[in-house]
C-alpha cells in the first residue's frame, strides 16, 4: 500500500458491515497513520457432533489463516517503514471457551496465541501488535446466526445433548447478549482509542463486564474454578445466570465509578 509523505493510511478487512463499518465510518472522520485493521470473522454454534469438518475448516480460513494471510502481506512494508500498527479485532472468547462455541472459540484462541507471539517480533521493527476483544455485540452477522442456529436441526447429536443445548445454552445466550451487548460503535471508539494511545496496551477488553469473567480464569491455574463456574451457571441456571449478570454489571459499574474519579 503506497502513500504520499506525511499521509495517514488505514486497511480494514471486513467493513461492509456492523463493526468493520463502524470503524471505517469513525475513522474516516480523522486523520490516520498507516493501520491494519483485521475484523473479517465468521461464527460457527451448536453441538460438535453435528458440525461438519468443512464448515469447522471455513471458521480457521477466515478467523485465522485468513488474518494471517493479510498480516504477512502488509508486514513486510511496515518493516521497511519500520512503523505501524496491527490491529486485530479478536473476541472475548478468544481467552475463555464457551459451550457449544468450541470451533470458533479455538480459531480465536489460536489467532490470539499467533498475535501474541507475533507482536514480539515485530517490535523490534516499531511495529505494535494490538487486540480488540468485543463480547456480544448487536450486529446483522449475529442476530442472522442466532436465527439461523434456532432453526437447525442438527442432526446426529444425541437427544440429551440436543436438549441441553436448546433448553439451556439458547435462552442463557439471549439472556448475556441482551444483558452484555454492546454496539458497534462501541467497539469502533475502543478502536480508535487504542489507534490514538501514544502506548497501545496488546489485548483491550472493550466491555469492562468481562473483566471478571477473564480474571477467574487466570486466578486459578489448574482451570477447574472457571470450569466449574461455568458449568454450573450452564446447567444449574435457576436464578443464578440473573444473578451473575447483576453482579457483573455492579463489578463493571464499580470499575467506571473508580476510572471516572481517579486522577489522571
């Protein structure tokens, strides 16, 4: 990608709609540098039985060969350059596994792991290397894929699996996406903040009501605390999953609150 000196360049992959055009409005608006941003993405949801290798195969050509493709491609100028900024619109779920997630979850979990060891690389060439990581957003790529996973059959997956996941998974899905989801243009203005921060952080949370989720995860290393919680907030709803949401929300209100008030 050739500029003219002193010109602002940005590259955005999957913008013709929800996040990727979110960010490509909001950034269009200012003067940018040379960016690559990466937010084309599929989804893939339901019981593993009854997902086909080829559909499991298209899930890592986009979420993951398809980002390395065009870093590898836009990498060898910023080297040159010896400037620039990798941003990769990655997911929540790229540090925690969900039920009946598990493909996509892994093509995140794995672009995560490529970008992390990537960013070291690259600053030695005063490269930065930054992830975005959205939970629920309300955009047409998920309303379609929650419509069109209700109207699956999912055939040959065992009957209480079946049940679990339309009885449980579904409703509490729906329940986190109302309760959790955010904009596009919410993620597009933690975009630009990481675009426009002098220091970059590597991985950016965009909704601080994940913040707790992720932190139970790290705060036990034989991964049996975060199993386990969400096992039981999966299986042993009740009022537990109104009530998670609730605490999450007061933790994420809390953590604002105490942004908000200290002194910069």
């Amino acid at each position: 990608m050739m500029a003219a000196e002193g010109q602002r360049v940005v590259l955005i992959t999957g913008c013709s709609s929800g996040i990727g055009l979110a960010i490509a409005v909001m950034l269009a608006r200012d003067e940018m540098k040379r960016y690559y941003v990466n937010n084309a993405g599929v989804g893939l949801v339901g019981p593993l039985e009854a997902l086909s290798m080829d559909d499991m195969m298209k899930v890592f050509q986009t979420n993951f060969f398809g980002v390395v493709r065009m870093i590898k491609e836009v990498m060898p100028d910023m080297k040159r350059r010896r400037s620039g900024h990798i941003i990769v619109i990655s997911s929540a779920m790229g540090l925690q596994g969900v039920a009946f997630n598990d493909v996509y979850s892994a093509s995140k979990f794995a672009i995560e792991g490529f970008c992390e060891s990537l960013a070291i690389q690259l600053l030695k060439f005063n490269i930065t290397m930054s992830m975005i990581e959205p939970g629920p957003v309300h955009t047409e790529f998920e309303m379609k894929m929650f419509a069109d996973v209700s109207k699956k059959e999912y055939v040959g997956t065992d009957p209480e699996t079946l049940h679990h996941f339309r009885t449980c998974y579904l409703p509490s899905a729906a329940n986190i996406f109302q309760g959790l989801g955010q904009t596009p243009e919410d993620i597009a203005k933690v975009t630009k903040k990481v675009i426009e921060s002098p220091r970059p952080p590597f991985r950016n949370l965009t909704n601080p009501l994940y913040t707790p989720i992720v932190a139970l995860k790290y705060a036990d290393e034989t991964g049996i605390l975060s199993v386990h919680t969400f096992y039981h907030m999966l299986y042993n709803l009740g009022g537990v999953m109104h009530v998670s949401l609730n605490i999450l929300k007061c933790l994420s209100c809390g953590c604002l609150r105490k942004r908000a008030i200290t002194p910069t």
